[in-house]
C-alpha cells in the first residue's frame, strides 16, 4: 500500500486501495480513514491523513459512510452513485486535491524523528517541576483518589519532603536545563499544611533560577489558609492557584468533607474571599481559579447551580475560571453510584447548549468548554497525509513534567499515581527507563489499537490512566471509546460555531488554557 501515491485516477481506484488498506490494518477495517459526522444537518468528513475537515451533501456523506464502514462491493457503490446522480469526477478532484482518505499506516506510535525530539526535550531540561511536600490532608473528599479502594494510587501517608529533597529538587533544575520559563508547582496530600517549606521552596528558587520566568502553582482545599498565607501569596510573582469547591454549599458538603465527615463549605468558603480581597486589595493579578468535581445526583439543572454558583461570584478577577468535571474513572466507591451514573451525560449536554447559545465565548466561566475546542483549533493540519501519529496526549517524561515524591524518587507526572521511577534526586533522570517503559512498551501495547483509531491524532488520552507502578496496563478499550466520543463531539461544537460564528474562535489564537 502506498500511502504516498500522488492521485486515485478514478472512483474504482479508491475503491480497490481502501480494500487494501483494510487488509494491512489489525482489525482488517478502513475505520481508521476518517470520520463523518453532522450538526443541525450539515455534514462534515474528518480525514485522518491531514486532519483536514470537509463539508459533504448528505448524498456524499452517505457515499464516505458506505467506503469506510460498510462492506459494499464496487458494483453496490456504483449503483448508488448512479442512483443519487453523484458527479464522480468532481469527487476525485476534490479528493486528491486535498489528498483525502489515505489514512495512516504505524508500525509503532514513534519513529526516528520523534525519538530525535524525545531526546532533544530530554537534553533540554524540565520545564515544570512538581513537589511532593506532603502525603497528609486534613481532608477525606469521598471521591478522592487517594481512598483506600483505589488500587492504582497510594493512600494517604504521614511522609513529608525534607528542605534538603526540595532544595535539591530546585538545584537539579537549574543544572540539567536552559530552560528560560519554568514552572515549580507543589503538591499534596494538601501542600499548605507544609507552608514554611513552600514559601521557602520559593525564596530559594528566586535566586538559585535568577534571570529565568518562574511560573509558581498549587491547588488547594483552603480549609487551612490563613491571612498570614494570602499576604505572603499576594507577594509572589507569577502564582496561579487552583482551589477545590464543587458548587454551592449543598453540593460541596455532599462529598467534600473533613475526617470527621462534617462539611466543608463554610471554612472554604471564607478562606476562597480572603483570598481574592487580599490579591485585589495588593493589585496583585495572582491567577486564582477552581476546581469542582461532578458528582451525583446528576442533572442539567445541578450544573447550572454551579455553574450560577461561580458565575455570580462578586469578589472575583474578571478572569477567573473555573473547570467542572467528572470524578476519575474507578476513584468513585461502588456505594456512591448507580448503573446509570456511569453513563451520565448531563454535563456534556449542558456544556454543548452553552456553546450553541451563547454570543461571546469569554463570557462562558467553564475552562472545559474552552479546552475541548481549543484542541480542536490547535491540532495539527497538513496539505498531505502522513503516517505519523503521536503517543497520543503524551508528554515527553522528565522534561515537560518532572514530580518529586516525598522520598526524593523522580516520578513522571503527579496525575498518574502509582507509576515507575524514572530516577530519583541523587542519580538524576535515567533516560534508559523513560524509553523502556514510557515510549517502547507503551507503544507496544497501543500501537494496534491507535492503528485502528480514526481519532489517533487527536486523542488526548495520556499515561494517567494507562500505567501502574509495573508499567503499562491492559488497555481499556471502554475509555478508547469515551476518547472518540469526546473527539467528535468537540469536532461537532468547533464545526458549528466555524460556520455560525467564525469571529468567537479568534481566541483561540491566544492560550486560553488553565
């Protein structure tokens, strides 16, 4: 098969190099070449050679369904061009014009040129430093990954890094990297609950990164902030700080509670004021934004109350975002969910509806919203099909993410929980295990999978869901699925708003992302 070729010469062409294709893939279908969908009765083909989008008639529509999905003979497809009166050779104009429907061909999810990337953003340096301070929190979130029947993560600990590991931590950044603009982001267990380690962390960082843009982040429950903090916070430059409220106090309290299971509103709420009247009243533009995690009983009406809830804030920066989504797969205890609940859609609909009703996208609080069709706008294009497709939404490990535990060990992202050691803070990054197990036996167990995949070069999936502390897990082909349908779903908002009102996706052309 050769992807290559410069033109079909006619439809029978087509024809022939599709049932070709077909043989050379795994699951011996042509799923792979692309994917039609529709809003409000226009129809589009996404094409995964390019990742171009084309606008069909329904009659042609139908005609790329029956090529890639079905099993019709030529004869079959013949006939209904013939019935639907189908001008064939403006068709193949069209089609090589844009070098549509060859598809990709992998034999492995890298290739020379991104094991040449992969070792050049290694050789480059972290630019985003993640520390673990602490194991501990203060509170017992029921939804939280780090409850004890949640295998793939650890539980809470009483472990807390050292001055000594942070500092360390801090040096090897300076050393092992150019880096200009870098991030040091603390984590947790609840990161406040080890303050002095924090602000020193970020006194040392000062002046050990001197002449660099330091980007600080953390997220935070609040319960424990206090004046002192938020004073000491409006000071720092550069600091973006992610606070946990699911809502208003009647949903918040359901699953965000202390140990003791009382709820946790009222405290955090006052601590999220104090935090915003202190940066307002320094003039400081401290980047504060919230997290709220959806949780059942689910309805449309619910995430309006959020979203009303965070909309109406009065004491906010007129940027202030916040980000609403599900628990994480399998974090949720059997007793706090129905069968139905995993199946929800209430969230995804809500978010549609806004996109379609809205006349101004800045106006929207709900980052999600923005990142689904901001990775839509922003993914890769080309003029002809190429065989690369990427280790999906993986980034390359040790150098855009590097997470300290505690204990010092060189982990790949704080998200991923339970993942193997690429090295710790006295050896430094082992590149041998990055390769190992985060490029070559990673591609090993998905490349098949991905092969077959129309949206390969646009999935998002990355390691978070996808290793243990062994290594890769067994694919879960039921989060492909969710992945897919995610994908068209954006693809399906992007198109509509594209062809409505073009203007509201110019920013995108900024970074609108968290």
């Amino acid at each position: 098969m050769d992807l290559y070729k410069d033109n079909f010469e006619n439809f029978s062409e087509l024809f022939n190099y599709i049932q070709e294709y077909k043989k050379e893939k795994p699951a011996q279908t042509a799923l792979s070449i692309g994917k039609i969908f529709s809003e409000h009765n226009f129809y589009y083909f996404y094409d995964s050679g390019t990742s171009k989008v084309v606008m069909l008639d329904n009659d042609i529509a139908q005609l790329f369904e029956l090529l890639i999905s079905s099993n019709k003979s030529l004869d079959e497809l013949n006939q209904y061009i013939y019935a639907h009166n189908v001008n064939v050779d403006e068709l193949m104009t069209s089609i090589n014009e844009e070098d549509l429907f060859k598809g990709f061909k992998i034999k492995h999810l890298y290739n020379d040129i991104s094991l040449e990337y992969i070792k050049n953003e290694m050789n480059t340096g972290t630019t985003q430093l993640i520390l673990e301070l602490t194991g501990k929190c203060n509170m017992r979130c029921r939804y939280c990954i780090y409850h004890d029947g949640y295998p793939h993560n650890r539980a809470f600990t009483s472990k807390r890094m050292s001055s000594d590991t942070a500092l360390k931590s801090i040096d090897y950044m300076k050393l092992y990297g150019d880096q200009q603009e870098v991030s040091i982001t603390f984590y947790g267990g609840e990161p406040l609950l080890e303050f002095e380690l924090l602000k020193e962390v970020i006194e040392y960082s000062k002046v050990a990164l001197a002449g660099r843009t330091i980007q600080f982040s953390f997220t935070t429950n609040l319960s424990v902030l206090t004046p002192k903090m938020a004073e000491y916070f409006s000071t720092v430059d550069n600091l973006s700080i992610l606070c946990s409220i699911d809502g208003p106090k009647e949903i918040h309290d359901m699953y965000r509670v202390y140990k003791n299971g009382s709820g946790s509103f009222d405290d955090v709420f006052k601590k999220f004021k104090l935090l915003n009247s202190v940066a307002r009243k320094n003039g400081k533009e401290m980047h504060i934004s919230a997290n709220a995690v959806y949780m059942p009983p689910f309805s449309e009406e619910k995430v309006s109350q959020i979203d009303d809830f965070f909309t109406n804030l009065d004491f906010t920066h007129e940027d202030f975002r916040y980000q609403l989504g599900y628990a994480g797969p399998g974090t949720v205890p059997e007793e706090l969910l129905k069968s139905s609940d995993y199946n929800d859609q209430s969230l995804r609909q809500w978010q549609d509806k806004q996109i379609s009703i809205t006349s101004n996208l800045e106006e929207i609080k709900e980052q999600t919203i923005f990142n689904s069709l901001d990775r839509i706008h922003k993914r890769s294009v080309t003029k002809r099909a190429t065989n690369f497709v990427p280790m999906n939404g993986c980034c390359v490990v040790g150098s855009r993410r590097l997470f300290v535990s505690a204990d010092g060990d060189f982990l790949a992202c704080e998200r991923i929980g339970n993942s193997p050691s690429i090295g710790n803070i006295n050896q430094g990054i082992i590149e041998e295990k990055i390769y190992k197990k985060y490029v070559y036996e990673f591609s090993e167990v998905w490349e098949n999978i991905c092969s077959d995949c129309w949206a390969a070069k646009l999935c998002s999936s990355c390691y978070v869901d996808r290793m243990d502390s062994s290594g890769v897990r067994e694919p879960d082909l039921a989060e492909c699925e969710y992945y897919r349908s995610t994908t068209e779903r954006s693809l399906r908002n992007y198109h509509n708003l594209l062809r409505t009102s073009p203007e509201q996706l110019a920013i995108f052309n900024e970074d609108v992302l968290l």
